[in-house]
C-alpha cells in the first residue's frame, strides 16, 4: 500500500510502469537503456479513491489524463531507472494530495458604504473628465 495521508492510500496493483528511452542527459546509455518511466493510474475505476477525491484529481490532470481516466505521468529526469521511478509516484502521490483537499467555500461579502462611496466619486470625477473633453463644452 502507497500512503497518501492518513485516510487515503492506494494499492500498488492499481499503478503500471513502463520504460521507455528518455530523451536528455546520459550519453550514450541514453540509446541503450530504457531510463525513462511512464506511470499509469486508473483515476476512473480506482476503488480507493472516494468520488469527491476522484472528481478534483480529474480537473487537477488537465492534459495528462486520456478519454478513458487514465493518468499519464511521465518521469525523464533522472539518468537512473530508479530515480525516474520515484520521481513518478512522487509526482502521483503529490497530485493525490493536492485533489484530497476539499476546497474553501466562498462567502460572499458586501462591499462596505466608504468603498462604495469612492467608486461612485471616482466614476463621476471620470465622467467630468470625459464631459470637459466634448467640443463646445466650457468646463
């Protein structure tokens, strides 16, 4: 089990790698040794993430995620297969936490009387402005 926080984890089973050949630093170990990983998470269809999680890790992928809920993440950093490895589920488990933060609801405010009462002289005072630009006007 992969902890996200206290409540939430996911089981290792629901993640796939693959390694591909990375672009980037490495010499010639570059075209020879598949370093970079491509991280998969079945955000749609996972059973450890609960609907609200699910719903905010969703807009959080943008582009990353495809038609089906898949999560593609990328890792090409590193020179060593291992580093790229954690460096993906650091990434996973970050936007993970990041998506199990319910947000703030607003609470609307009303504006108070003084900042009420600039807008209203800082629209007349522009008005007079623009008046006094009229031809004929002798302001």
């Amino acid at each position: 089990m992969i902890r996200i926080d206290d409540r939430l984890s996911i089981n290792e089973t629901e993640i796939e790698e693959s390694f591909i050949r990375a672009s980037g630093p490495g010499g010639q170990n570059v075209n020879k040794v598949s370093t970079a990983v491509q991280l998969r998470f079945d955000v749609r269809n996972s059973p450890s993430l609960p609907e609200a999680v699910r719903a905010r890790l969703e807009k959080l992928c943008g582009q990353r995620l495809t038609n089906e809920g898949v999560l593609i993440l990328t890792a090409q950093a590193f020179r060593s297969q291992e580093r790229n490895r954690a460096a993906a589920l650091d990434a996973l488990i970050d936007l993970i936490r990041r998506a199990a933060i319910p947000p703030v609801p607003r609470r609307p405010t009303k504006p108070t009387y003084a900042s009420r009462l600039r807008r209203l002289d800082a629209k007349s005072h522009r008005s007079t402005i623009k008046r006094g630009r009229k031809p004929g006007s002798d302001e």
